[in-house]
C-alpha cells in the first residue's frame, strides 16, 4: 500500500499549496482501533534536566495542572539518537541497535540498517492518522540521506516532514526539509528555529483555510524542537534572553565530587573542576532556563489553537525530555553516564478523555521513554491492537486511567555502546539495571580505548534510598545484592552492547 506524502510549495513567508504525491512502501492494514480515536500530540525537548518545570508556566498550567506529573521518568540510554529511537519505536537499544549518535552503531544510518523505520508510531499509525514531525528526526539525518543516494530523504509513515536537515538541530544557520525540499534559515531573529517549527506546526494543525491537515482524520504530530540543547538559545523576538537574571544556582550534594575513589577509571581520571568550569555551569543552568522559556510559548500557543478548534479534550499530549545532562555531578559536565541526572527527565501526560480527575496528579511509579509507543498505540489503535513484534515498553494506560494496581514495572535496563567524544573523556560500553531502590552498573574495557575501564571489568552499586546523589558505590560491602542484580541483568542486557568484553 502506498505512502501518502504531502509536498509544500511555499512562498518566502512559508505559506503555499499544497498536493499529494506517493511514496511506495509496504503499509500495515488500517486498524480497527476506538470509535473515536484521540488526536496525539508529543513533545520532545532536548537535554531537559529534571527540577526546570518553573522555567515552563504555560506547560505547568495547561499539562501538568491538567493531568500527570511523573516524578520516576527514565531514559534507558540517555543520548539524543537511542532516546529518540527509543520513543519512535519502543524498544531499548539492544533491540533497535541504536546504540550511539553516529558511527556504525548510532545514529539515523544504524536506524535505518536495522530495519526500525518501517515500525514506528508514524508508520502504524498513518494508515487511519495524519501524521507530521516537526523539527529534530535523529542525529546523522541528513548524512544518511546523502549515502544512500536521497538528498531530501523522506521517512515512511509521515504524511507532514518539516525535519532539520543535518547532523543535528540548530538554532540558527540550518536547513528543514519541507516535505522533500530544503528550505534554508539565517541567523536573523525571525530564523529562531523554536519559534519556526512553532510557527509551522500550528499552520498544519489549523485546517481553516484548506492548507494545513486533513480535519476528516486524527492527528498524530511530533515536535522535537532543539531547545534547551547547548548553546541554550533563546527566542530573541521575545527578549527571553533576559530573563530568571535572578535564577539560583542549581546545587547537588554531588556536584564536583571531592573522593571519587569508589567510581569506575574512566570518572577518576577526571580532575577537580576549575572555578571557572563552575561558574560557567551557573550561566549554562540560566541559559537552559530561558531556551526552555521559549519552548515553553510554543507548547502554549498549540495548546491554545487546539482548546478553539475544540480538539484539545480529545487531545493525547505528552511532554518530555530525550535526556538530562550531569552538571558537573561526580565531576561530569555532560550525559551519556548512568548517573541519574542524565537518565531522569521531566515527563507530563494530559488527556482530558481517560483522566479521571483535574488538577495535579504526582505519580510515582518507574515509567520510561520506551512506554511512550505502547501508550499512544493502546490509545489510538486499540487494545486489541498489536504490533507484528513484541516492544520493550509497557503501555500506561491504565496509570493515566487510575486502574493499575501496584507498580507498573520493579526494573529497567540501562545501556551505552563505547562513546568518543574527540579531545574530551570517552564513556566505556556498559550495562545497567535501575530498580526503585538499587542501581547496578556493569563497565565494559574497551579495545579502542582501554584505559578507560580497569580489567576484567569495573561495577557500581548505589542504594538510592538511602544515597539518592550516588556517593557512596557500595558494590564491595554489598555483594549478595550486586550478584543478584547481575544475574537479572544477564537477562535483560541481551545483546550486549558493541565492543563488549565482559564474561557474565
């Protein structure tokens, strides 16, 4: 069955016709899913730390205020590309061999070499919904675009593609493919890609004057602007630059860790961070704040033109960051590690439709970016329906409709393939298992940079209850619990990551 596609022909203003072409591609049969299946509206932000909620009023009042807040949200493998592979597809690394953000085992080429583009939400959910990404698709797009011979690449299963075209978003200076044309941006105020794609994404959403969606069908939209991603660009047509002038410096008792002795080679070799290196992680958190701002104004201008379309009640939204970022924790400035501010993220949920209450809801339970595809397709296609392959994922349904009984999952796997980072420190392969109390990780050496990881092979064991900032690795005075995590872990990091060493 054919892809439908949509082609822009647009003006200098972006404004245009639009006609229909078709994609070949094998298509799932239409599903049989509710009478009236929800509208589906995802964002994504970009290395969103967890604790930036008060940077996002707008999201606070129209999400949160109006549905769940979770507190336990988790990325098993906290990098652009494996997280966003992870939410298009609902399976961990291991199963979608995404593991990096480039090389042969990340990235879009490792992506789509593992056969995941045919099986995301966009391809099962295009047969009875308009689909459309705007903004971020994953990390090495365009250079996968230009090796297989395809400059303006267009993947199966949207119907609407307004993508960066590059190794990565931008601010400024970039290129969207517009439905298989390049459109290039400048570094004018008016260029401000958040508030571009904002821009584009409600002229879609809006059918009113015959150009944007088809209205005879629900949407499924995914919006992944680059905000809050270094540099933390702001809007600057709103002055967002200037704002939280006032913003507290964001503390951790882990913050340049004084004895790393306990932490694996790769961490100890790290020195103290310079003064200077610490002043700028106080501009790095303002800047993120006001980069957030801006987003923000977006995600409340969409909610907006929905609430007068009257579609917002029937409206799925879901909010969430690809993954947080150490700030300077254990002396890392980045994230990759397993350390829990680069794999815990803000995550919110409204659906006016199944909640079963108003006002803010705080939900507990350990729920993950892998539950995102299992949620939306139990929503909009149906119970009954299923993917041709089991996912990793776990559906929420039944914790946003206040029906689960007990907690919706005791254990998650956390991963990462060997990361180069040029002059900078690499990150070992390893593998992890994070329960409500426990976290153990497992490093891998590596042959392409062994002085990373101390063989046979290095472990960590945090007791999270009790030491929720990870000082203290507790992995040699408690071995009967580590071996018991690691027999489990044995079972769910399978396969292993690339380049893995380790003997179980």
């Amino acid at each position: 069955m054919a892809i439908a596609l949509a082609i822009v022909v647009l003006s200098p203003t972006g404004v245009g016709m639009r006609a229909r072409y078709t994609h070949g591609g094998p298509m799932a049969p239409a599903p049989s899913g509710p009478a009236h299946p929800p509208n589906v509206l995802v964002f994504i932000t970009d290395d969103q730390d967890v604790g930036t909620w008060s940077a996002m009023p707008r999201t606070r009042r129209l999400v949160i205020d109006e549905g769940i807040r979770f507190r336990n949200a988790y990325v098993s493998n906290p990098s652009c590309c494996p997280s966003r592979a992870t939410i298009l597809t609902g399976d961990w690394s291991h199963t979608t061999g995404v593991y990096t953000n480039h090389g042969y085992g990340g990235g879009t080429r490792a992506f789509r070499r593992t056969g995941n583009e045919s099986r995301t939400l966009a391809t099962y959910l295009d047969a009875s919904y308009e689909t459309a990404l705007f903004g971020k698709y994953l990390n090495g797009y365009s250079a996968e675009a230009n090796r297989i011979g395809q400059r303006a690449y267009v993947p199966p299963g949207w119907d609407e593609w307004q993508a960066f075209y590059g190794m990565n978003g931008s601010y400024y200076h970039y290129r969207l493919n517009v439905d298989g044309h390049l459109r290039t941006y400048g570094a004018g105020p008016e260029d401000y890609s958040t508030d571009v794609l904002g821009e584009r994404l409600r002229d879609w959403l809006d059918p009113s004057d015959g150009l944007g969606r088809d209205p005879t069908e629900p949407f499924f939209a995914y919006f992944a602007a680059f905000s809050p991603h270094g540099p933390a660009d702001a809007s600057p047509a709103y002055d967002d630059d200037h704002r939280f002038s006032h913003l507290p410096a964001y503390r951790s008792p882990a913050a340049n860790e004084r004895d790393v002795s306990d932490k694996p080679t790769y961490i100890r070799d790290l020195p103290p961070m310079h003064p200077l290196g610490r002043a700028g992680l106080v501009d790095q958190w303002r800047r993120e704040h006001q980069s957030l701002y801006s987003y923000d104004r977006q995600i409340g201008m969409t909610l907006r033109l929905l609430r007068q379309e009257h579609e917002l009640h029937n409206t799925l939204v879901i909010v969430m960051s690809d993954n947080g970022e150490e700030g300077g924790e254990h002396r890392w400035r980045y994230k990759l590690v397993p350390y829990q501010r680069s794999i815990r993220v803000p995550m919110a949920i409204r659906f006016d439709r199944l909640l079963p209450r108003r006002g803010v809801v705080d939900r507990t339970d350990m729920v993950a970016n892998a539950d995102l595809f299992p949620t939306i397709t139990a929503l909009s296609l149906g119970r009954r329906w299923q993917p041709p392959q089991p996912v990793d994922g776990l559906s929420l349904r039944d914790v946003l409709s206040g029906k689960q009984q007990g907690p919706l999952r005791r254990s998650m796997v956390l991963e990462n393939g060997y990361y180069s980072r040029g002059d900078k420190q690499a990150v070992p392969s390893y593998c992890g298992l994070l329960t409500r109390r426990w976290k153990y990780v497992v490093y891998s050496p590596t042959p392409r940079d062994p002085g990373l990881v101390s063989p046979p092979e290095e472990d960590e064991l945090y007791d999270l209850r009790h030491d929720p900032y990870e000082l203290r690795n507790v992995v040699a005075s408690r071995r009967e619990v580590a071996a018991r995590l690691r027999k489990r872990l044995t079972i769910v990091c399978s396969p292993t990551p690339p380049g893995w060493s380790v003997a179980w």
